[in-house]
C-alpha cells in the first residue's frame, strides 16, 4: 500500500517555474526581460517617458533601439539608488496632492483626468507610480544639479549677440581699476618692460589688486588701483575701447594712452539696454539653463555610471 502510495506521489507532474531572464545588474538592482517590455510598453503612450533621459534622443527612436532602452533603464535604476541614497522618495499623499493639482492646472475634475488618461491606454496605478517617480527624479535634479546651475543676464545677453551681433548695447557707465606705468620713469621702453613684468604675474594667478600696490606708479594712486566711475566718453578713449568687450571682474593686456601704459580692471559696468533683447531675455535665459541642465545632467548620469556596478547579460 505504501509503496502504491509513494508511486501514486511520484507520478503527479510537477509545475515548472519561469525563471525571468535578468538583463541587466546595477548596484543592488536587477533589470528583468519583464521591465524592458514595461518601458516599451510606455513608449507607446503620451507622457509616459522622462525626456531628460533620451539624450536628445525622440520617444519614437527609442521604440526601434534597445540598446538605447537598455541605457534609459539603466539610468533610472542609478537614479533610482540616489533618491533612496539621499532619503527623497515621497509619499502617497505627496503623489495624491501632485494628481489633483494636474487636474485644477488643466481645469478638469479629477475623474475627467483619469478617463482621458484611460483613452491614451493609461491605468491610473501605472500613472501614480510614474508620477511618484517624476516627483523624486525633479527633487533629485534640484538637489544634485539645477541649485548649481547660474545664467546670468550677461550670459543671456552674449547669447543674443550670437544671432544679432549688429545690437551690440553701449556701455553707459563703468567702474575701472588700473596699473599705470609712467614713461616719465626711464623712457617709454622700461616703462612698458614693467608693464610685462606685472602682466606676466597677473596672468599667473597673482591678485590684481596686490600688482596695483606693487607696481603702479600713478601719482594720485588709491587702493587696489581703483580710478572710480565714469560716464561713456569720460575717460581715455583708448581705455574706453580696451574695456569694451571685457566682462566684470576681467582685465585688458597693456593699453597704451597719452598719459602712459595701463592695465586695467573692468570693476562695474551699466550698459544701455537694448529693447528687443529685454524682450527676449527671459526665453534666452530659460533656453540656456534647459541647455546647460542636459549638458550638467548627461556628466552626472556618466559620473554615478562610473561609480556604480553595472553588468549588461545581454
């Protein structure tokens, strides 16, 4: 009997288990066949993939590269391992609240937006979880990479003159230091050796406002160099020109001026505004920090790549 028993048991077909096949590894996360299918899954439907991590790549790109989507899964799980790293997941009513304000922002009824995403084929779990991960992966990127980015109105301004080099703005006002080096000491010749000498050790990193106290031999001579402001036309021409297209902070090579040789420090500057640039000098500003944030974002995924354990089965 008992051994009729044990043939009996012996004859029932076991169940055999699927083992996923897993594509890739990163840190402590595995990157399944499952997921790969996932992400070509939301390809397909709007709003779904997180342009920043195409590399200027289309969606519809992606959907004929699995390489690249092999690189974007990547991506998330690093990102993935830095959010928890640093403690900024978000909870559900964090999620919850971000859900509502999309819908007021739209001037829909929640139940409007979730039947709209439900016509692009979108459940709303499979929504809530992509936009609990958007909400981390923005609050990683402020943390790691947007509060270090800086676009100043200058930089603005040189990035309009790229396409409208003609609208240059004049200078209205400026604030300059300089070096002088006086002819009257020794002839023209050793005055500009001397002009050489303190250029050379300001080109090698020495302080500007120390080389003044060193080396100027201007008779009214105040600290740091400083000649104060002008108005445009004010002052010597040829130091007016030198300074022209300096930014603040930086200095000319050795100017020469009826008085002597100089080398000066643009310090401050007020510039006449050009109408069209104001115009257009919020989008300019907006265009350069999205531009500088890809540029910042592609080094920081690369740099965290480089630091992370990452093996590809494929």
């Amino acid at each position: 009997m008992i051994s009729l028993l044990v043939s009996l048991f012996l004859a029932v077909p076991v169940k055999a288990e699927v083992v996923e096949k897993t594509l890739a590894v990163v840190n402590n996360e595995i990157i399944l066949e499952s997921d790969l299918k996932e992400l070509q899954n939301r390809i397909s439907k709007p709003g779904m993939i997180d342009d920043a991590l195409l590399d200027g790549k289309s969606a519809d790109s992606l959907k004929k590269d699995r390489k690249a989507q092999m690189d974007y899964l990547i991506n998330e799980k690093i990102i993935s391992s830095e959010i928890k790293r640093l403690n900024l997941s978000v909870t559900n009513d964090r999620v919850e609240n971000e859900f509502k304000d999309m819908a007021k922002r739209n001037n829909v009824a929640e139940s409007e937006l979730i039947s709209v995403l439900k016509g692009q084929g979108i459940n709303i779990a499979e929504y809530k979880t992509f936009l609990k991960e958007k909400i981390e992966k923005q609050n990683l990127m402020d943390t790691e990479i947007i509060s270090k980015l800086r676009i100043s109105d200058e930089d603005a301004l040189n990035e309009y003159l790229k396409s409208n080099p003609n609208n240059k703005p004049a200078i209205d006002e400026f604030s300059v230091s300089h070096i002088f080096f006086n002819p009257k000491k020794g002839g023209s010749e050793a005055a500009y050796k001397r002009a050489e000498t303190a250029l050379s050790k300001l080109r090698s990193g020495e302080n500007f406002e120390n080389l003044a106290q060193q080396f100027s031999e201007d008779p009214n001579f105040s600290a740091g160099g400083a000649l104060g402001s002008f108005k445009s036309g004010e002052f010597l021409p040829e130091i007016e020109e030198a300074i022209g297209n300096l930014k603040v902070g930086e200095t000319t090579g050795i100017v020469k001026s009826r008085l002597g040789f100089h080398i000066v420090k643009l310090t401050t500057k007020k510039l006449t505004p050009d109408p069209k640039f104001e115009k257009q000098k919020d989008r300019i500003k907006a265009q350069l920090m999205e531009a500088s944030f890809k540029r910042q974002l592609r080094l920081w995924l690369q740099n965290k790549r480089d630091d992370s354990f990452v093996r590809i089965n494929e």
